[in-house]
C-alpha cells in the first residue's frame, strides 16, 4: 500500500494572524464611530451672541460738538446702518453735559438711547475730544449643520448632533436684540415696530423670491425627535 499523504491546512504565521484579527476589530468599531452621545432631550447646539464696539472720536467744545463734527457723526451712524439693537456709549472725559446732550440727539434720530456705561476700548482720548461706541451684537449657531453621526446603531439611545440647529439658527437669524437671548427684556404689553418686522424682513431678505423659507445652513431637518 502506497504511503499516504495526510492533507493538513497549512499554517498562518503568528504576526499574519494578529494583523488580520486587528483589521476585523477595526472594521467593526469603525461602524461604531460618530455614534449620537446626547441622551436628553435638550440640544447641544445654542445660540452664540457675540458683541462688536465700534469707536469714534469727536472734537468737542464748550457749547458741545461743531456743527462740522455732529456732521461727522451723524454720517458714521448712516455708514454703520445703525439700528434697533445697538448700544450707543459716549466716554466724555470732561463731563460736559452739552456734549453729551447732542450725541443723544443724533442718536435719538435712530430711535435709540444712550448707554449710562461705556465699554473699555483700547487707545487713549486726547484732550478736546469725546470717544462714541456703538455696540453691535450678533447671534450664530456655532458647528450648524452637524451631519457627524454617521452610525446607524445607536445604543445609547441618544439624539443626532444636528438636533436643535434649525429652530435655534432661525431664533438666532430672526431675534430682533441678540442681546435678548442673554437677559431677556421686560415686555410693556405694546407692540413694538422694529421687534415685530425683524422676523418678517429676515425672511425677506433670506429669501426675496417668497417661494421657501430661510436659506440657513442650519436650516435644516434634524433627527432624534421634535425640538
């Protein structure tokens, strides 16, 4: 009887076999990643409110401001679109109360008030002159929109990361005073013109067409339930 010959599988080196049982490993943890984290129901993505001052200096007098520079003034205030929401300060370092009746005159031409405090700015004012601030603030929806949970498990039970950036980018776009979304205001029961066409000129100007709604990058449905 001829000598048979056994078939044995053959051997798969030691290194090979690791390499290979780290590659299966990595494919299934890969279709773990970007899994959602936020198991409650309140959203991750909230209105940013930043704020700008803006600065110029006046040469004043004892009756107040030259006519010559209340022009100056005014023309800024046109150039930098003034309008409901921004803070006007005026740092007036020889505490004449003409110059600072004739600012709030210019600034009551735009509806607005002036500010008890202004903020710190840097530079120096030189003698004879007064320092306006116009302080703008502007709300945005930081890392909106956030299509990161690429996974379809979702063991934690949790809401996408893009849950909440619709409503709150369009809260943010439409609040009349980003300055509202950090301290509220008190209402007085009357209907205010610039605070009720806010929402309705944002979305004239997103949209001049009238055929669809805002055109935010966050404007956009998000998963893991209602907001």
């Amino acid at each position: 009887m001829p000598n048979a010959r056994l078939n044995r599988p053959a051997r798969v080196p030691a290194p090979t076999l690791r390499l290979a049982l780290v590659a299966v490993l990595g494919l299934g943890l890969a279709g773990c990643g970007g899994m959602p984290e936020n198991t409650s129901l309140y959203s991750v993505k909230q209105p940013v409110v930043e704020r700008t001052n803006m600065v110029l200096d006046v040469n004043t007098n004892a009756s107040g401001l030259p006519i010559s520079e209340q022009q100056r003034l005014n023309g800024w205030f046109e150039t930098m679109n003034l309008r409901y929401g921004d803070r006007i300060a005026i740092e007036n370092p020889s505490q004449n109360p003409a110059v600072t009746a004739a600012v709030r005159d210019l600034a009551a031409r735009y509806g607005l008030l002036i500010s008890d405090t202004a903020p710190a700015t840097p530079g120096f004012i030189q003698p004879g002159q007064a320092r306006v601030v116009i302080t703008r603030s502007s709300a945005s929806v930081p890392g909106c929109p956030d299509w990161s949970a690429k996974s379809d498990m979702n063991y934690n039970n949790g809401t996408s990361p893009n849950f909440g950036c619709a409503v709150n980018s369009n809260i943010a776009a439409m609040v009349a005073d980003p300055q509202d979304l950090l301290e509220g205001k008190q209402g007085s029961g009357e209907t205010v013109i610039a605070t009720s066409n806010k929402a309705i000129s944002t979305y004239r100007e997103q949209d001049p067409t009238g055929k669809g709604g805002l055109q935010q990058t966050g404007a956009t449905g998000s998963g893991g339930g209602g907001n």
